[in-house]
C-alpha cells in the first residue's frame, strides 16, 4: 500500500460547518495556490467561482495530513475539475502556472492595492484600475472625490495594512470595555471575528456587545462613541442603527444576508505614549497606530446568533445557512433561526448547533 492512501477512504463530510477546521493545517502550499485564485475571481465580482475555489481550500485545510499525490483525493467531496486540476499541478511541479500568472498580473496588483484601501470595494477599484489608476498614491494624485471612509483609508493605509497582533486586540478590548461600562454598567463585551477563532492575528478588531437586561443595549452605540472620541480613541468612525423589526414569534427573517444590528465602523487609534497614565497602559512595544475596530451590538435575545454568525469564518458562515436551508428547510441569520414559520429560541451557540443537527465545533475548528 502506498503511504497516505487511507486518506482515500477516510469519509469527509461534504460541508464545511460539519467538519473540524483547525488554524493550522498539513496543506498550507496548497490552501495558498487556492486562495489566490478564490481572492482574484471575488475581486473581478465572480462569487460563485470564489466560492468553489474557497470550499475546496477548506476541505484540504480539514484533512488530518498533507497530502502527497493526487490518488489520495479520490472520493473526496468540494473539489472540483479546476481546483483538482490546479492542486495536481501544485502537487507535481510545486506550482501552479494558472496562480503564478495571477500573481504577477498588473490587475490583480492593483485590485489588491486599491480594494486595500478601508471604503474601497472591488467595482470602485476597477474603475479605478480602467482609468489607469493601480496604486494609492495615483489615486492620491488623480484628484477624484472621496468619500469620508475613503479619505480616511488612504490617510491610514500603511498602518492598516499592518496585520493587527492578538496583544493589540487585548489592549482594543480593554479601551472597548472601558468606555461601554462608562456608560452601561454590566454590559457584556466579546471579542468575536478571528480572534475568537484563536487567530494570532487579522485585519481588525471585532466586538459583540450585549446587556442581559434586553432593552438596555438601545442606543448604546452613539454614547459609547461619544466617549471614545472624547478620550481621542477614535480616527474615524461612522454608525449605524439597528434596523431589525422585532414581533410576537421572534426576530423578523431577513431578506438578505447583511445583518441589521446597531453597528460601528472604526478606526482606533492605539498611541502607547499618550494614554500611559490610564488604568490600564497599553504595551510599550505596539508599533500601530490605527487599527480597524468593529463593534456590533445585539439584544440578550439575539446574542447567540449574533455571536455565531460574527465568530466566522466567512465560509463556515455560508456553509451553515446552506447546511440550512439545502438539508433541514431552515433559516439562519445573526438574528435568529426559522423552522420554516417557526422562531427557534437559543442563548448558546450549541444551541444552534443542535437545532440544526450538527455537531458541535468550537471556535477554533471553525477556520474554514
Ligand atoms: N461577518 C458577517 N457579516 C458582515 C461582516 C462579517 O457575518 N457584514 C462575519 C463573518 C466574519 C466575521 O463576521 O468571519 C468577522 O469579519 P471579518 O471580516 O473581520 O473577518 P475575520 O475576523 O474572520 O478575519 P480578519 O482576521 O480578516 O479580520
Ligand atoms: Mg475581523
């Protein structure tokens, strides 16, 4: 027998969300030559595409070893012709040719540069990118209009575009408690987003906020804001009301993917020197200045949604509303889940997870 050929029989189940996903994996070389092409079909707005390359990264990175040669992925579920035909490639010549040319096209380069900037989505950069424009700095020089976010993102985007380490998350977190139980004592703050999942670093900061007296978390956010800004925590920030319609049976269903929670953009700032007088100084070594931070804020009753769907990863997000809807006729959102008409109640995510007829997987296995 050859080594490893047991992966082949090995049954993996087809989604994402009924696997065990850890951070680290055994194909790293191979999740990487998949999520370039994944990244460069979402940035020329192909999501379906995006899709089909991120769900077979994921079934790799959910594999108990490395995978050596091709025979071992037989009977394996979430590959398809192109991404088998890519991770063949990787496989026996260490790369991809289809990949290396992405890398290296000046599209790709300058998509990734410009929908690098904070308020730059993928149809604004390649507008951008049609009128010649590939760098922030052409951008900065072509004299178009921006928009808050935008000007913001352009100002800020060395620093934001410095990973965000997991110390800085802790000294964003303590910032963040300080100023909700300024002014709501015994509201509750998570840290959710990659971070919960264990990572070591991301792009931003994401907090859930709640208050076990339902009705208390309303209008939370606008004074919370005001009190970061008053302390000079805050670069740029704009917010966002809740606009979730709440009856009898439960959380209304929403009608798209966007949840609808009380929400702020932001961007910190992190300055070791100004605020080495607080309570609680930050670590002299932090090096960023801005930072990225979202807060989110949800009823008691909805916390356990809220939570599951913002702990991520995007894909296990997705493959739990399709888990959904394709194999138990139901809804997910981060507000709530319907058995068809019927609001099913939970205060934990295994809660969730049971309702659904999954089993259990912590944060840290949801890395998909
Ligand atoms: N999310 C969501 N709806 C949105 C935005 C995000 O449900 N409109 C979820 C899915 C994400 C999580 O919230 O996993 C946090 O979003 P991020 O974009 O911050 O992603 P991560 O925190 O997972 O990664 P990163 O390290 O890049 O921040
Ligand atoms: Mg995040």
């Amino acid at each position: 027998q050859k080594p490893g050929l047991e992966l082949a029989v090995v049954s993996v189940p087809s989604y994402a969300c009924q696997r065990h996903t850890p951070l680290l994996h055994h194909n790293i070389t191979l999740t990487d030559a998949l999520s370039i092409l994944a990244e460069n079909a979402e940035l020329g707005e192909n999501e379906g595409r995006g899709v089909a390359f991120r769900r077979a990264a994921a079934l790799l990175k959910s594999l108990p070893q490395e995978v050596r040669g091709a025979e071992q992925l037989r009977g394996l579920p979430c590959l398809g012709e192109h991404s088998l035909r890519v991770i063949k490639e990787v496989l026996e010549d260490g790369v991809s040719l289809e990949v290396e040319t992405t890398t290296h096209s000046e599209q790709f380069k300058a998509m990734k540069a410009l929908t690098g900037i904070f308020g730059v989505g993928a149809k604004t950069a390649d507008r951008w990118f049609r009128e010649g424009i590939h760098t922030p700095s052409d951008l900065q020089r072509s004299g178009h209009t921006l928009n808050r976010a935008q000007r913001a993102g352009l100002q800020y985007y060395d620093e934001l575009n410095l990973p965000v380490t997991k110390s800085e998350a802790v000294a964003i977190g303590q910032i963040v408690e300080r100023a909700v139980h300024a002014v709501l004592p015994g509201a509750e703050i998570t840290l959710i987003g990659g971070f919960r999942r264990g990572k070591q670093t991301g792009h931003d900061v994401d907090f859930l906020i709640t208050h076990p007296d339902e009705g208390r978390e309303e209008g939370l956010m606008p004074k919370v804001v005001s009190w970061l800004e008053a302390q000079g925590f805050l670069l740029y920030q704009k917010t966002t009301g809740n606009s979730y319609l709440e009856s009898k049976e439960g959380p209304a269903r929403p009608a798209s993917n966007m949840d609808r929670f009380e929400r702020c953009f932001s961007i910190f700032r992190l300055n070791p020197h100004t605020h080495s007088d607080s309570p609680h100084p930050l670590p002299q070594t932090l090096v960023v200045v801005a930072v990225r931070v979202d807060l989110v804020v949800s009823p008691y009753s909805q916390f356990a949604f809220a939570l599951l769907g913002w702990t991520g990863s995007k894909l296990f997000e997705r493959e739990l509303r399709r888990w959904a809807v394709h194999e138990k006729a139901m809804t997910l959102s981060s507000h709530a889940l319907y058995d068809r008409k019927r609001y099913l109640r939970a205060s934990s995510e295994e809660e969730i997870f049971a309702h659904l007829g999954l089993e259990y997987i912590p944060p840290c296995d949801r890395n998909a």
